[in-house]
C-alpha cells in the first residue's frame, strides 16, 4: 500500500512539473509576439516646403515643384539621401518605421485615402500629395533629447541646421520643455517650413 502511494505521489508531481512547464513555455512565446508599445508622447518633426503663396512644393501636381529632387539629411555623420515613394499604391511611406522611437532616414510621407472595393478590385489608394512633407523620424519625447540634423539641397547650394530640443522636467506630469528650430529659428511645434523658389524644368 505504501509503494503506492509513493508511486502516485512521485506521478502526481510529475504531472506537475509537465504542466507548469508547459504554461512557462506559453508564457514565453506570448511575451515574444507581444507588439512593442508604443511611445505615449512622439515627436514626428515633418519638413515642408512650400512657396512665397504656401503652395506645397513637395506636390508633383503644382508647377514648379520640388518633389522627387536630391536632398539628403546628416546625422550623427552619416548621410541619408531622401526616400521618394512611388506613384501608386507605394505613395504612402507608412513604412515598418513608423513608430520606431529613433532617427529613420529623411523620408517622404503622404497622406491618402484608402477606398475598399469587392473582393476582386480589393483596395484602392489615393495619395493627396498636397499633404507631402519629409519626415526623418519619430523620437520618445519620454527622455531628454538634443538631436542636430543637417538637411541639404544641393541644387540651391543650401543646407538648413534643424534643432530638436527635449528636457523632461516631471515624467510622470508629462512636463517638458521642448523645442524646434531650423537655422536658430524656432518652428511651429515640430513643423520645419521652407520657403523655396519653383524649381526650373
């Protein structure tokens, strides 16, 4: 009777270890594919360009326009030519970047619509290119910053000193002094515009 019991209990215990095991095992993987969350408080810095009447230059639609051009942004030494997205259903660079905390590279980002269809013509995008600007990334505003980014176009021989300043004074209240400046100049929030001539064709 004795040996019974020691051979139920030592099962019993066995069965243990196989199921807390196998819940650990489970654990694991759910932490795993869990998305990373993601930052309450971003800073998205976008450069518009746009003309002495505030047209956007950085829409093919307007004459004169400067989309599609060489420019580059410098960072911590390293050179980044701008990313153009493709006409299309590539107009929207809502990339796997876009909420990555850290610098991502000068790229273009456009809004669109997306317009759902039957289950043959799938879904349609619409860029509105009016709404066109450059982004070079999405910083935490959760931790102090002090970023230089130099964006240059080299066919007007111009390059532009972009300023990004955070110091959080209370994480928890969210209470930060926060600044933008493009050539010493403060920015409209962490909007960066320019005013350029049209470009000749």
């Amino acid at each position: 009777m004795r040996s019974n019991t020691i051979s139920f209990k030592k099962s019993l215990y066995l069965l243990l270890l196989l199921v807390s095991g196998s819940l650990l095992t489970a654990c694991g993987d759910d932490e795993k594919n869990e998305p990373l969350p993601i930052p309450s408080d971003v800073i998205i810095p976008e450069i518009k360009i746009v003309d002495a009447e505030g047209n956007n230059l950085l829409d093919p639609n307007v004459p004169g326009n400067w989309y599609g051009a060489e420019m580059w942004a410098e960072y911590n030494g390293q050179i980044e030519m701008a990313l153009w997205a493709d006409y299309g259903d590539q107009a929207l660079q809502k990339n796997s970047r876009s909420y990555t905390p850290t610098y991502a590279g000068l790229y273009e980002y456009t809004e669109c619509e997306y317009i759902k269809g039957d289950s043959a013509s799938g879904v349609t995008v619409i860029p509105d290119f009016s709404t066109t600007v450059l982004r070079f990334g999405h910083f935490t505003g959760e931790r102090d910053l002090d970023i230089d980014v130099l964006f240059t176009i080299p066919e007007l021989d111009k390059t532009y000193h972009i300023q990004i300043y955070n110091k959080v004074i209370d994480i928890n209240k969210k209470e930060v002094t926060r600044w933008v400046k493009c050539d010493g100049e403060l920015c409209d929030g962490t909007i960066i515009t320019l005013v350029l001539p049209h470009r000749e064709e």
